[in-house]
C-alpha cells in the first residue's frame, strides 16, 4: 500500500463474522493527559470485555 487511501479501502473489506468495520481517517491530534471523569467513565466501562491475560491492552468494545 502506497497512500493512507489506499489503507483506508482495504480495511474497509475486511470482516469479522459478518460484519464489516467502520474506518474513518483522524487526522485530530489528541492532547496527552485528557481523561474521562470516573462519572463518564462508567458510561463506556460497562461495554467493555478484557482478556484476563491482557486486560490493558486487549479490550473489546459493544456497541450500543
């Protein structure tokens, strides 16, 4: 793959059981150190799945 463009279609055709993935560039540059309030926080936390082997690293997220 030569351009971000090109990186963006093919993931665009890749699949997990079914479904396909929702890919759009970001070209924000995020601040480091912003963080959720535990409050917010909680919100997304019930949503999340960690692997006990991994549970920093690997997280999956439901959808709402």
């Amino acid at each position: 793959m030569s351009t971000v463009k090109d990186a963006i279609e093919w993931t665009k055709t890749m699949t997990w059981k079914g479904v396909k993935p929702i890919v759009e560039l970001v070209e924000q540059v995020y601040e480091k150190g912003v963080t959720l309030c535990k409050k917010a926080f909680r919100k997304i936390e019930d949503r999340l799945i960690r692997d006990e082997a991994l549970p920093k690293y690997y997280v999956k997220i439901i959808p709402e």
